[in-house]
C-alpha cells in the first residue's frame, strides 16, 4: 500500500522510500522516511494535495508524490 492509498485519519508507518526526484529527496529531509508514523489530516476534494501529520508537524504533498512511499496502515 502507498501513502497515496490512505484514507482519511488513517495512521501508517513508512516501510520503503522509491527515491528518485529532488522533491522525494527534499521530503526525505523533512522527516518522511523509512520507520516515521504519518496520519492523513485532511484531503482535497479530488485528494490531491493530502496533509499529513507526522514529527509533530503538518506537511502537504501532492499524491504523485506520495506514490513513492510504501507504508504499512494500522
């Protein structure tokens, strides 16, 4: 399952990052890697962008991105 596939108030843990692009490496330094906990806050009316919850503070991301995280949901 990807971060992409989360529902709503869902939390998960970050199992593999598909790196690749200058953006997943710059979400990689704000804290969204291998073995964080991530909760979806919220999601826009098409689910694109996703805010999620994680390291105490709330980050955006597009869903293209969020394709390249594998996570496992609670």
């Amino acid at each position: 399952m990807t971060l992409a596939d989360l529902p709503l108030g869902q939390v998960a843990t970050v199992v593999e990052v598909r790196a690749g692009s200058d953006v997943i490496h710059r979400l990689m330094e704000m804290g969204l890697v291998r073995g964080t906990e991530v909760k979806v806050k919220k999601l826009a009316p098409l689910g694109d962008p996703m805010e999620l919850e994680l390291r105490g503070y709330l980050l955006s991301i597009r869903r293209r991105e969020a394709l390249c995280f594998t996570v496992d949901a609670r």
